[in-house]
C-alpha cells in the first residue's frame, strides 16, 4: 500500500530525506492507520479479561493507572466531536528541550530549564537534549532566530527525537514557524502543563476546567490543510448539510472555531454551577464557626503528604509534579480539642498558565477563604524562596494575597545544616517540619492552634448534666479556659462565637 506524503512535505520523496524524516513519516504513517482501526475494548487489553472493582479508601490504584498512561496523537482539525479538537493530546516520548534566556543569572536559566525536564518527565517523555540561548527578549517569528532554528534541527536529527518543548508560551505564528523548520512537532511550557492536569484531572469539575482551559488555549492555534481550509457546499448541492449550512458556506476551521465556542460557553456554565455549590459547602461551615486552614505552595512541594500527617487522609501522594489538582477537605483538631479544616489544594508554578488559573478560580476561591494559609515550601529545592515569590504572584492573582500566611519548610531531613541555616535567616518565623519523617508536626499543631481566629464572645455558665450537648458544643466549636464539675451541673469558662453564646444564654453561673 503506498503512503500519501503530507502536503507540507511538499514534493520531497522519501529518498531524499534524511533518515530523521524518513522515521517521522513513517510513524506519522503508523499514526494514522491506528487512528482508523477500531479501537480495542478496555477489557481485552487486562490479563484476566474481567472487571475489578475500584477501592476508593487509598491511592495506590489512581497512583498504579497514572504510571500505565500512554500518550495518544491527535493532530486532526476537522470535528466529528469537539472533544476530538486539536488540543492535541500529546505523544511526548523523545523530546529537546529548548530555552531562551533574557533575565536573571545563567543558573536561574538552567533551573528553568531543569524544572521543564521534570514537566516533560511527569508527562510521560524521555528528555534527549536542552540546549538555552540568550537573547533580549524571543525572536517574534521563530522565538530562537532561524539561524538557531537550523541548529536545533540538526540536534534534532542527530537525537533522533519526535517533540520539540519550549520553555515558553508560543505564538500560533512562532509555533508554525518552527514546526516548518524543525519538521517535528513543537509543544511549549503551557500545552505541556495543560496535557499534564488533563492526565491527573479525575473529578467532574478538575475535568471540565481542564478543558476549558485546554480550548482556550488551543482557539487561537487551530490549523489546517486541504480539505480543512475549503468551502462546504450548502443547500442540496453535492449533499449538502442542510439546514443550517445554506448559503456561501463556511470552511472546516471555521466549523470547529465555532464549535469549540459553543463549548467554551457550555464549561463555562458548568462550572458555575459547581462554583455555587462549592461556595454553599464554604457558607455552611462559616455558619457553622469552622475555622478554615488552607494548604498551599509550589507543585511538589509536599503538600499532600503535610495533609496526611495533619489529619490522617490518606489521599495520594506521588514524588510527581501536579500529583493533586482536585481539592480535599478534612477535618483536623488542635491540641486543645477545637476543630478546623484542612484544605489541600492545586500546586502552582512559574509561569503558571492563565487560562488555568482563570479556569481554576472556583477551586482557588477555597485559599481566598480560609483563615490561615499554611504556604508550603520545598527546602531541598535548589531555589526556595522562587518558589515562594511564583506562589506569591499567583495567590495576588486569585485575590488570596491577603490571606494570614504561615511559611512551613518542609523535607528538612533532605536538607544540608548549611541550607538549612542559610534560609532560617530568610525566613524568619517559618515553622520547619518533615512530613515523611513527622520531625515538628507536634509543634506546627499548635503554632496553626494559636494562628486561628478566637471566638469573641467570653461566658462562665453553669450547664446542668442534663445537657450534655452543649458541653459538646462548647468543647468542639469554642475555646475551654476552664472546666469544673459542681453538683448543679459541668460549671465552664469559654470563649465561643455569638449563636452558642445565645443558646447558653440561660445557663449563666451564679455569682460565687
């Protein structure tokens, strides 16, 4: 069977390729005929053919199905489904790495660089090269210049790799650009961010704001060819598609602009009508006089496994970049018996993608909220107090800036004495724990203890034994100064919020 060339190959035969090229057709080639074969049933592909049924109590199965991902290729333009849109769900597996420097120090460059291998890592690919560059500001067409493009097309070849990722948000025109040059497939820092929450996202609403941001991003890059940019027959000429479609027509890409809009639209409802739910959760526990704490930080930075030893969640943990997107909530106590919510939320990183932090504001909203915000920082991270400053710039950006904040530095026990006395002097006030080993959780219970907000309203009543409930009450939602037992009944000194004060109205102590 003969293969059809591209149309961008132009009128190139496949003997006078280079070997590289001749590898890209083919697995273009191969691509495409796994696209038309049916696809197998989920079952088929397990050992025992059967169906196991899910244990929602631990991680380890979401940890186990993460780990057999496979990337699939989905380079169409034309929309049998919109979920079908060319949002590209990447195949990243052979990549280059591709940076362009014009700020800060040359090691400032290769962290950046470091943390884009470990993007494209938890994406599923093989890093091959990383070659930097240092310019002004990126070259408008092709971000790296096109003397440096032809470079990096021979690094390409000689690596024999199928991805090209830059350290940046791409133009749609720069992205084009390079794709010509480099004849493989350009992905930058954002398309990989957004491919890497599309991988982790597993409840209704992380789902749905990943693909609200994924079509917005994606809006603006949609390309196509033949067929693709040619003019539908409307009416009842050559089968036509009828009503709707009379008239001059409009092209394939337009169709699927259109579409993705009409999407776009429909997300953006759904989610806020999750948003009001999840805003009723958030009144409900302040009616309730709850305190909030909210957990957040740098992607990895230990966030998940600082919730477990906090509260026992057992929610997944995984040494992975975005492990968590979905938010967990879990009630925890303080030392003097209060209780307060934990709230684990997304991790954030430099150069965060707006469209995700736009689609993500509902769930975000849940740190704007709370009383104290536990920012958590990777010490053993060559760059701390970056991470802290890229956190700090997105908790300006969702309106949280105001929020009590606690620094909490965490995995000291991968930390040299010399890092370790470097950033106490930096970080005056943090709190230092180990949340794999549990070195100084004892004492961050009772710095977040002391960090809460107090209830105002101060009693001394006596509660007959009778009612035991309000007793209960007072120790779950208020503050315990004192506590005897009298023969009239439990005699209490507390502080509690105005509602409970109101119901112990009637039970003043006499006077002694």
């Amino acid at each position: 069977m003969t293969t059809q060339m591209p149309q961008v190959l132009g009128s190139a035969t496949l003997e006078t390729m280079t070997t590289a090229q001749n590898r890209a057709v083919l697995a273009d080639a191969e691509e495409r005929a796994l696209r038309a074969a049916p696809a197998p049933l989920e079952e088929a592909s397990r050992p025992d053919g059967g169906r196991e049924e899910p244990d929602d109590t631990t991680g380890s199965y979401a940890l186990e199905a993460r780990g057999a991902l496979r990337r699939v290729a989905g380079l169409s333009t034309e929309l049998a489904d919109v979920t079908e849109v060319e949002y590209r769900q990447l195949r990243l597996e052979r990549v280059v790495l591709v940076g362009v420097w014009t700020e800060g120090t040359q090691a400032d460059a290769d962290r950046s660089l470091a943390e884009l291998a470990a993007l494209a890592e938890t994406a599923g690919s093989q890093v091959l090269e990383a070659v930097s560059q240092r310019r002004d500001k990126p070259d408008a067409g092709t971000y790296v210049g096109s003397g440096k493009a032809a470079e990096i097309r021979d690094i390409v070849a000689a690596a024999g790799a199928d991805t090209v990722i830059c350290d940046g948000e791409l133009t749609p025109g720069q992205l084009n650009a390079l794709e010509k040059i480099l004849k493989v497939k350009v992905v930058d820092r954002t398309a990989l961010i957004l491919d890497i929450f599309a991988q982790h996202a597993s409840s209704r609403e992380g789902k749905a704001q990943v693909e609200l941001a994924q079509m917005q991003y994606m809006l603006p890059r949609l390309r196509g060819w033949g067929e693709s940019l040619s003019r539908q027959a409307g009416g009842r000429v050559a089968g036509g598609g009828g009503i709707g479609t009379r008239g001059p027509g409009e092209t394939k890409i337009e169709t699927d602009r259109r579409r993705i809009r009409a999407r776009v639209s429909k997300l953006r409802r759904e989610i806020a009508g999750m948003a009001t739910a999840r805003a009723t959760q958030r009144s409900s526990r302040g009616r309730n006089a709850v305190p909030s704490v909210a957990i957040a930080g740098y992607t990895n930075a230990g966030k998940s496994s600082l919730l477990n030893r906090l509260t026992g969640a057992g929610v997944l943990v995984e040494n992975a970049l975005f492990a968590t997107l979905d938010p967990t909530v879990r009630r925890a106590q303080s030392p003097d018996g209060r209780e307060y919510t934990l709230t684990d939320t997304v991790g954030f990183v430099r150069h965060l993608p707006h469209q995700l932090v736009d689609a993500f504001r509902s769930t975000l909203e849940e740190v704007a909220a709370a009383d104290l915000l536990l920012h958590v920082v990777d010490g053993s991270d060559p760059d701390p107090l970056g991470q802290i400053e890229a956190v700090r710039v997105v908790l300006g950006e969702i309106d949280a800036a105001s929020v009590p904040e606690l620094i909490v530095v965490n995995k000291v026990d991968a930390m040299s004495e010399e890092d370790v006395l470097t950033l106490r002097r930096a970080l005056p006030g943090a709190m230092w724990v180990s949340a794999r080993t549990g070195a100084g959780i004892e004492q961050l219970r009772e710095i977040v203890a002391a960090r809460l907000p107090h209830p105002d309203v101060e009693v001394d009543v006596l509660v007959p034994y009778d009612r035991g409930d309000l007793v209960a009450r007072v120790h779950r939602d208020g503050e315990v100064l004192k506590e005897t037992h009298e023969a009239g009944g439990t005699r209490l000194s507390a502080r509690v919020d105005g509602g409970l004060a109101a119901a112990l109205e009637g039970f003043a102590a006499p006077v002694a």
